[in-house]
C-alpha cells in the first residue's frame, strides 16, 4: 500500500495527505470535545468531518491507484485575473488537443504565461464548450512548473 502511494504523481499525494491531516485534526478536536464537555451537539460535527475528510482521501487513492484519472498537460497560454483583488481566476491552456480553460479553485501563486502545466482530472469528469474552448469546471490535483 505503501509503495503504491510513492508511485503515485507527487500532486494527487499531496492532496491525499491534506485530506488525511484534516480528518485526523478533526477527529482529535472532536475527541478532546468529547472529554471535555461531553455534549453531543458539539462533537458530533466534528466526527462528520473526520469520515468525510478521511473517506475522501480513501477515494482519491483508491482512483488514483486504479488508474481511474488523466494527466492533461499544456502551456499557460492566457490567465484570467478577477476584477476587485486581481487574483487568479481561471487559466486557459495550450495542450496538443486545443484550448482548455480551467476555472480554479482555491489560491494559486500568481504565474504569468508560459510556464508548464499538469492537470490531473478524473475519467469522468465533464468537459463542456464555451466560445471554440474546452472548459474544465473540476480537477483532482494540479501542478505548475517553471
């Protein structure tokens, strides 16, 4: 099992074991609510997060070691920045397939144009078509390099 998880792509492990560190944080934080108010209504919140945190990333691995996922990788060719605090809101990449936007999620570093990169996108994730471009809404992981 171990070994598997090393052969894995070094985003999806990072993204494995952030999932993993939140649902034991969680379940630590429930435990000690529970020794110390043992009071129901407030670690039970707690306990969901931990199965959720911790059945996501058994997900994920369990994709990742079935080879259910595809790496998509291209060249920045466009970022698209939001109006108010100028962060980045979508990349549009040049791979050998076309043009793909990808909206992002979460914060990325700013980037400029040109640099590499890798997507990796589960098998059945939805690619829609928006103005002669792939649009990609979801992604498991991504990795930008230089």
């Amino acid at each position: 099992m171990f070994q598997e998880f090393k052969r894995m792509p070094e985003p999806l492990q990072k993204q494995i074991l952030i999932r993993l560190g939140l649902g034991a944080l969680f379940f630590v934080l429930m435990t000690a609510l529970m020794f110390a108010v043992r009071d129901i209504f407030l670690w039970l919140p707690c306990a969901v997060a931990a199965v959720f945190f911790i059945t996501a990333a058994f997900l994920l691995y369990r994709k990742v070691v079935l080879g259910e996922y595809v790496t998509v990788n291209g060249e920045c060719a466009e970022v698209g920045l939001t109006v108010i605090r100028r962060r980045i809101k979508h990349l549009v990449l040049q791979t050998d397939a076309g043009r793909v936007k990808v909206l992002l999620r979460g914060r990325l570093r700013k980037f400029s144009s040109g640099v590499s990169v890798s997507l990796f996108v589960a098998n059945n994730t939805p690619i829609y078509e928006q103005d002669g471009l792939q649009v990609l809404y979801s992604y498991l992981a991504i990795d930008v390099t230089k």
